[in-house]
C-alpha cells in the first residue's frame, strides 16, 4: 500500500488522507470522536482540584466494588 496515509499543512490546517483499504470507517469516525473531546478537554478551564477530586471518586468507588469485581477473578 503506497501512501496509505498522508498528511498535508496549510497555514491553518492539517489535512490528512487516509485510504479507504487502510483502516474502517467506524474506527476513523471513534478517533475523530476522540480527538475532539481531546480539544474540548483543553478548553475546560479546571483548577488543580479537579484531579484530587477524580482521584478521590476512582478511590471511593473501587473500594465499594472491588470485592464484587475481584469475587469473579477468583
């Protein structure tokens, strides 16, 4: 496959060209979903906070669900 996938600039855009033998559209259209709640998330302007606060709901709900979870791993 010669040049599969492509990538072109201009003063304002990347244009990237990808053959449609290279990979399927679903998975095309999840990383353009992906790329733009990775944009989205830049925006966001959240205090350091945020993490000790994410951090803190990961902790409180493995600690409620770990056994249940781990139960079936045994």
């Amino acid at each position: 496959m010669e040049h599969a996938l492509t990538l072109e600039t201009t003063d304002s855009k990347f244009l990237i060209s990808i053959d449609k033998n290279y990979i399927e559209q679903d998975f095309l259209i999840g990383l353009m979903s992906h790329i733009r709640l990775e944009y989205l998330a830049k925006k966001v302007d959240f205090d350091d906070s945020i993490e000790s606060l994410a951090e803190e709901i990961k902790t409180t709900w493995w600690d409620k669900n770990k056994t249940r979870l781990l139960k079936h791993q045994l």
